[in-house]
C-alpha cells in the first residue's frame, strides 16, 4: 500500500504540487501544501517537487495465513415466500469453484421460519447450511443480519463468501468486508478460483470499455457479489445431502435500535429477467413510436421487450426494462435485438443467452461477435417483414 508523505524542512510552499495535481488532493494552507481526501497516490506532485519535498511511501502489508480459511460461503436469501433465485445460481458457481481446491460448499440462512428452506438447499449440493432462525430476524435489519452472518463467518471461517446482487445482499456485503477489512468486489459477470485459493472476480470497469480481474491477495474472507441471471443454477436433486446446523443468534441482536414500525408489500410485476423471449429495441430506432413494432414483435412470440441505456436517457423507457450494467442482466432462451450496436455495459448482462439474434445494418457492429444470427440490414425493413411472416403463418 503506497501513500504520499510531505517533509516540512524542505518544502519551500512554491505551491508547484498542488498547481500539478489532477485531482485537486493538495490544499495550501498557510502557505504549507496539506493532503485531502480526493489523492489518488498518483505521485505526480513527487515529480513536480523540485526540492524532493514531496515523497511516495511503500507500506508492507501483513499477508493472512490462507491455510487457516477454507470452504466457500453463500449467504442464501428467502425472498416473497421462497429461495431467491440468485441463491441457487450462486451455490452452483460454488461446487464449481470448490472442485478446484477440494473445498466444501456451506450456505448461510438468516431471518424467521426458514427451516423448510435450509431443508431445500440440502437438494442442491451444499454440504453445511447454518441457520439463524428467531422471531428477531422476521425482517430486515443491516445491523442485526450482519452481526449473524459476522458470527458465523468468524466461526466457519470461509475463503470466499458470495453474495447475490440483490437490494438486501447490496446493503449486507459491504457491511460485511468492511468488518472484516477485506476487499469486496461488486456485480461480477465472472468467477474463477486459483489454485493457491486467491479469487479471480472480473466485472466491467471503467464504464464498460475493459474487463477487470480484480484479486484480494492479502486478506481473508474475499467477498463478491453477483446478479441473478449470471451463473447457471444446478440441479435439484431427488435425495437430500448435507447438514443443517441451527445457530443462536449472537449478543445485542436484540437490542438494536432499528425497529420496524409497518411493513407494505411491493405489488408482484413482471421483470424482463424472467422472460424466455426478449426483443430489444437499440439506438439504431429513430423515434420513441417506432417501439410500437418492438412491442409488437415481442407479443406475437409470446415474450416481452426492453430497451439499451440510450434509449432510457432519452426518456423512452424506465430503468426497469432496461439491459446493461446499470440496468438488468438477462437469459432468455431467445433474445432478438434491433439497432443495438452491442457496447459491454450491455452483451456483459445478455451474452449468456441461448439463443441470440442480432439485427444491425452495421456489418462491424460488436453485437455480432456474440450473436448466434447475425442480420445485416435495415431493423425498418427486417422487423416488419418478420411481423408479417409470423401473422402469415398463423394465418
């Protein structure tokens, strides 16, 4: 870990490092430069010094003893009545990751009257699910769930804990690392797990234009969290495996100073994650009418529609049908997209798709390093003669 150090007795206060500072991280103060929170350790102000006053300390980092954390960790969510989704897809990414290090597989279950659901996870490979079950725990609280997953992290003492990118996992993960102090690495796309147990995470960076791997190398547990729809869940199994192991839930749960004064449901609707057919309409559309024959398209195979972030900005769709980093990541079985040029943010939340068509007059356009079907031609003549061959044929 490196950090910028100032030496008083030969700072002259000329000013220079906070004039070549790109990121406005050094204030004069009393004619003194005085570091603030915005430095990056970038050490441009070190080049700029002309009296060396201006240094970039290398701190040694004490390394965790790796041998003394094993197994991965799912922190498994019940959601409306039933398993999250996401749980399911994140245990099956763990028995793969497991093989490779001959780890064991353990869920974390935490809230009221969730047996039943620790009871279901033994069909789908997890070798140990602890529960936290108490009349406590019969809604969310940040504070009272991370104490219960911190106590039992502390007791099992896994090397990577994963996390779904749901509301609830979004606002308990960083909770989590930071008691820890260990890295958490948000939404990613990938998972790989070396043999030396350091996990590769790689997700989108810089607004999408690279692929990030990013490795927690010196501290244990190592946290990441992943969207539902990522990772492909395993199998149900006909015969149950694995122990349930009911744990007490620690001291001072009780006595929290969140307290849940009513509860509203949110009304079920449809999301665009749960379709089995996609039509995606892209920038290539030239007026927000002309998603009328998105729409269309879309009902005549029985699936639903959504949109890129451009069209979003531009006001012709809401974030909740939206595809890409910021908005939703998707499976269907068949996804058809019209105009979209194909950018990361977006084939980084659809590529694993089964079946992908893509529509672009741009015989270069990125989508079709990812599409199955590659048209080349105007989305204006294409999509309305495959309305009509479809009303044809049922005709």
């Amino acid at each position: 870990m490196a950090k910028i150090a100032i030496l008083d007795r030969r700072c002259t206060g000329c000013g220079l490092c906070a004039e070549n500072c790109p990121f406005g991280a050094i204030d004069m103060q009393g004619g003194r430069p005085e570091l603030n929170a915005a430095c990056k350790v970038c050490g441009l102000c070190v080049k700029a010094c002309p009296e060396k006053a201006v240094l970039k300390l290398e701190t040694r980092v004490d390394s965790v003893d790796k041998s003394k954390w094993n197994d991965i960790l799912v922190l498994a969510e019940v959601s409306g009545g039933r398993l999250h989704p996401v749980s399911l897809e994140l245990i099956g990414k763990a028995r793969e990751l497991a093989k490779a290090v001959d780890y064991k597989v353990k869920a974390l279950l935490i809230g009221h009257g969730i047996l039943d659901f620790a009871e279901e996870l033994r069909h789908y490979g997890a070798q140990e699910i602890a529960v936290y079950d108490d009349p406590e725990l019969s809604y969310f609280r940040a504070d009272a769930w991370a104490a219960c997953a911190e106590d039992y992290i502390r007791f099992a003492r896994p090397s990577v804990v994963l996390v779904g990118a749901t509301s609830l996992g979004r606002s308990l993960a960083p909770r989590l690392s930071t008691r820890f102090h260990t890295g958490l690495t948000a939404d990613c796309t990938r998972l790989e797990l070396r043999e030396n147990t350091d996990l590769v995470q790689i997700r989108p960076a810089f607004g999408g234009n690279i692929m990030a791997q990013i490795i927690t190398t010196n501290t244990r547990p190592q946290f990441a969290t992943v969207r539902y729809k990522v990772m492909n869940a395993p199998a149900r199994r006909e015969e149950a495996a694995g122990e349930v192991l009911i744990r007490r839930i620690p001291r001072g749960v009780a006595d929290s100073p969140a307290s849940c004064v009513s509860v509203t449901p949110v009304p079920p609707r449809k999301s665009i994650s749960d379709a089995e057919v996609l039509v995606v309409g892209g920038r290539g559309l030239r007026k927000e009418a002309d998603l009328d024959m998105i729409r269309e398209l879309a009902a005549l195979l029985g699936g639903d529609w959504a949109t890129t972030r451009p069209l979003v900005e531009k006001g012709w769709n809401t974030n909740d049908r939206q595809i890409g980093l910021s908005g939703r990541t998707v499976r269907p079985r068949l996804i058809i997209t019209c105009g979209v040029s194909g950018a990361i943010q977006f084939t980084a939340c659809m590529k694993g798709s089964d079946h992908i068509v893509a529509i672009n007059s741009d015989p270069n356009a990125p989508i079709f390093d990812v599409a199955h079907i590659a048209v080349v031609g105007d989305l204006y003549d294409i999509v309305p003669a495959l309305i009509r061959r479809i009303r044809e044929g049922r005709a």
